[in-house]
C-alpha cells in the first residue's frame, strides 16, 4: 500500500494511504482525544473532540473522518485547537445529567476523563436539556436519556457488530435521541440483552440493572 508522508506537529511521518488523521497520530504515539469513535465501527466525526488544525483549511477537522494526504502539515494541541475541544466538551456537559456521584461509571467515564484532562471545571452554557426518558423496563438494560451525549457507539455496535440494530438516532436537531424505534422501550423491541451497548458506552447512559438496585 502506498505510503503517504506528512507532517504532525512538525514532525515529518509516513502512514498508509487511506488512513486517517487520527490513526495515523495514534499509530505514532501522539494522542489525539475522541469520544464518539470506535475504530472500525463508528467513524462517523459526531462529538468533535478529535479536532485537529490542518494548516491552510480555515476550519478544524475531525481528524478520525479526515485521510492524510502528501504534504499537509497537522496541528493536533495547538492553543485553537485546545480551546475548541474545551468548549465542545463544555456544550455537551451542558445537557448532561452531571450527578457524576451517584452514577455507577464515575471514576471510569471517558466524559468525566475529558473534563479533567481538558480543565473543565465550570458549564457556561445552561437551559433545557433534551434527554428525559430513563428507560428501565428490560429485565437487564437500563437506559438514561439524561445521561446520553449521542455518541452513537451503542448504535453502530448494536448495528455493526452483533447485527440486531435495535438503537437508532430518533428526532432532529436538538430534540434528538438514540431510541429503539417509535418511542419503545428496549424491552419491547428485539434486544437480545447482550450488554454490547453498555460495554462500549463512553458514559453511564447504558448500564447493568442490576448496577442501580
Ligand atoms: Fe472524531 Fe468524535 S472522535 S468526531
């Protein structure tokens, strides 16, 4: 496979083509933060933590959807770059249920790891919040809407990976929610109770039941 060389960072690094930003960062030790992305299963740049600079490209670029190409030069932890991780992680904080305390995946929540290594320590940014619904009818899933950042990653391994596909994003814009289809609960559709979604949710918006009795 063709190698294509760039730069991160100033420094001069070859990865194979088809690669992304991201992967190619990773493969070569530079730590790039993400929430949403599972590799090879959920690539799809939602929550914008991966952020990158590419030098001569007026926006940033979620660097886990970008491909590197010959010659361009990446900034992965430049002061905009910082800056524009912080807030995304600051709006999705903001209509988050952030009763880190009583929630069974504090001290082992990605959200909570993000918040702490990027310095977030007040929410400037408060109003309604959009997830209400804790939906706790399946005998082993339970299912927090308030706690949910619509990452998508219960979706694309509900879908992808154990090829049941019950999760699916429901509504628009701010409205939206990852649901089972036409307002069901979990237990009233074709999960197969695997735990797949808990496992790779980065948060406590899926959980064991038995977890919270
Ligand atoms: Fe790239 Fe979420 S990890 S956008």
């Amino acid at each position: 496979m063709k190698g294509i060389t760039f730069k991160i960072n100033g420094a001069e690094i070859t990865a194979p083509e088809g690669t992304t930003v991201l992967e190619a960062a990773r493969m070569h030790h530079i730590d790039i933060p993400t929430l949403c992305y599972l590799k090879g299963v959920n690539q799809i740049g939602a929550c914008r933590m991966c952020l990158v600079e590419i030098k001569g490209a007026k926006a940033l670029q979620a660097s886990c959807v970008y491909p590197v190409a010959d010659g361009i030069e990446v900034l992965t932890n430049s002061p905009r770059v910082r800056e524009a991780r912080r807030v995304n992680l600051e709006l999705i904080l903001s209509n988050h249920n952030r009763e880190c305390t009583t929630c069974v995946r504090s001290e082992n929540c990605e959200l909570q790891k993000l918040a702490k290594d990027l310095g977030v320590q007040d929410i400037p940014f408060e109003g309604e919040k959009s997830g209400h619904w804790i939906d706790d009818a399946s005998p082993s899933i339970v299912r927090d809407e308030t706690k949910c950042i619509l990452c998508r990653r219960c979706v694309a391994v509900c879908r992808k990976v154990q090829g049941i596909g019950v999760l699916g994003p429901v509504g628009r814009g701010f409205k939206t929610q990852v649901q089972p289809v036409f307002n069901k609960s979990i237990a009233d559709v074709g999960c197969i109770n695997c735990g797949q979604c808990i496992v790779n949710c980065p948060v406590g918006a899926l959980k064991e039941k038995s977890s919270i009795q």
